[in-house]
C-alpha cells in the first residue's frame, strides 16, 4: 500500500479516535461531527482492508488488527515528526513541539527555577511549542521510554531501565502532622517509630506506598495519588503523611501543622531529568538541557561541582 497525503490524514484521525477512547470523545479534539468523523473512519478500514475498531451499545474498542496500525501508525508520525525537526533545525530554524513531562507541585520549590528556563527556551526558540503534562513519576518515565515525552522532570523512586538521569537538586520531605491531631502538642523528643506507627498513615501511590515501610505497616489506612490529598488528610487531624518542606512551608508558618521528628522521618528525594540515551540529537532538546544545566547551576551550584549540561 502506498500511503499519500490523505492517508496520512485519516490515520493521525484515528490516533486520536484511538488516544480518546472514542468517536464522541475524539469530538472536541478533531473539532468535526460524529457523521464526518465516522465516514473518515470507514474510508481508513476500505482503504486498509481492515476492520480498526468495534463500536456500538457495548461501547469502544480496538480490534487486534486496530491495535497493531494504532502502533504503527504512532511510530511513523513520531518518525516523520523527527524528520521534520532535523529538516528544519539544518535550515538554521528551530520548530516543533516540545513534550515536557513534570510532576505535580514544583512551583513552590525554589530549588527548580523553571521560570527562568521557560523564559530563556521561549526567547531562544520561539517557534518552539512547548507541551507540558503534570503525571506521577512511573507515568513520565514510561512516556519518555515510548517517546511520548521528550524529557521528564521529578523525583524517580524507581528507574525505567534504557534512560539516562542527570541529577538535578535534592528535595527535603518530612513526614507532618495536623493542628488537631493527638501528636501536634507532643515534644519531639517524646515521639517515636513505636508512638508513630498507631496512627494513620498516609501512603502515596506515585512512591510505590515506600512510606510504610520505616514503620512496618502492612497496609495503609489512606492511598492519595497527589500531594494536595496528602495535604487535605494531615490537615483534618486524623492523618499523618510525607510532605516536601516547600510545599508545607505556608502551612507550617501559619501553625495549621509540623513535622514530627525531621532527624528520624525526614527523608530526601533526588529530583533528576530522564531522557532516552540519544535525545540531544534533536536541537530544542538540547538547547533546553543546556538551559536548566545552566539555570541550575546560577541558582545552586551543588557540592560536587556544577551540573553537567550534557545528558
């Protein structure tokens, strides 16, 4: 089969109908009618020979044969997205998306100056489009392992095998306590792993539940997949849970809670930027990891000397 221009079309069509779960969720994204959508998606099947999806009163889903074009299909326009990234970087003209992954609630840490990164890229590349998704960390490493994300910025409890980590800063967690919980008047000198571990505790998802295991509980009274819901429990009084210093600081200055033993609870999380081995082939990336390299470097420089812009 040789694929011209409207197959083309009607195949990133598809991804979408694919990545959206459906013609009527595919709807805002495609901006066209489900009468429309539905006719480009017969013209693919008659044109591929191929039946892609089923759908109907038991709702959407992939055929075997919908699910191995959806895969193709993904890696020819990341192929040709490269394609055109190279083309045009050689025409001394830097364009192209950006896919940045994140985790959640960094803009209180005043160790990630990202501000600054951003403005530095926009004004080096402006006619980069940066796209920027907030996930847990196992999500971004396995969007950068598929190439779905070009860099992922955050604390990694596990690593995905075949990338590369450059070390970024440290940040400081403590484990916290509420205004109205029993242990908020208690001295720290008075607190133990013993005293500690017959309270409940908060387990987050996104660090693979570790924060049980200092106090040898086997399952946890509480799962949040975020820090706000970490926060929202210690805040009630009837939780405890393991918060960045940065983003506590507000709370804690303002007395609604504390942390509880920083010398014997307090941990650190590495935060790191992960990308596939030969992700500096492709110029904006580069240029943005040689931004926050330098970026962080003015804003910190480490003990062991200053980061490396290199990944």
């Amino acid at each position: 089969m040789h694929l011209d221009t409207t197959d083309l079309r009607l195949l990133r069509i598809f991804l979408t109908i694919a990545e959206s779960g459906g013609f009527a969720a595919a709807q805002g994204e495609l901006n066209l009618s489900l009468p429309t959508i539905s006719s480009h998606m017969a013209a693919l099947e008659s044109r591929l020979g191929l039946t892609l999806c089923r759908r109907g009163r038991g709702g959407f889903a992939l055929t075997a044969e919908g699910t191995a074009i959806y895969e193709e299909a993904r890696h020819l326009f990341l192929a040709l997205d490269r394609f055109e990234q190279r083309a045009r970087a050689l025409q001394n003209r830097m364009t192209g998306t950006l896919a940045l992954g994140m985790v959640d609630n960094t803009i209180s840490d005043p160790n990630l100056p990202l501000d600054r990164v951003f403005a530095r890229f926009a004004e080096a590349a402006p006619d980069v489009v940066l796209s920027i998704v907030t996930r847990p960390p196992s999500d971004l490493l396995r969007d950068v392992v598929s190439r779905q994300l070009h860099l992922a910025i955050g604390g990694f409890p596990r690593v995905a095998l075949g990338l590369t980590y450059s070390d970024l800063y440290t940040e400081q967690q403590n484990l916290y306590c509420g205004r109205n919980h029993p242990l908020f008047t208690i001295d720290d000198s008075a607190i133990s792993i013993e005293l500690v571990r017959q309270h409940r505790i908060v387990a987050r998802s996104y660090w693979g539940l570790r924060d049980m295991k200092l106090f040898a509980i086997a399952a946890p009274r509480a799962v949040v997949s975020d820090m706000e819901a970490t926060a929202r429990l210690v805040l009630s009084g009837a939780y405890l849970g393991y918060l960045p210093d940065h983003y506590a600081a507000p709370d804690t200055a303002t007395g609604r809670m504390r942390p509880l033993r920083p010398d014997l609870f307090g941990t650190k999380s590495r935060f790191q930027a992960a990308t596939v081995p030969n992700a500096r082939d492709e110029p904006m990336v580069a240029l943005f990891l040689d931004t926050l390299a330098e970026e962080m470097n003015a804003a910190k420089p480490t003990a062991d000397g200053p980061l490396r812009p290199a990944l």
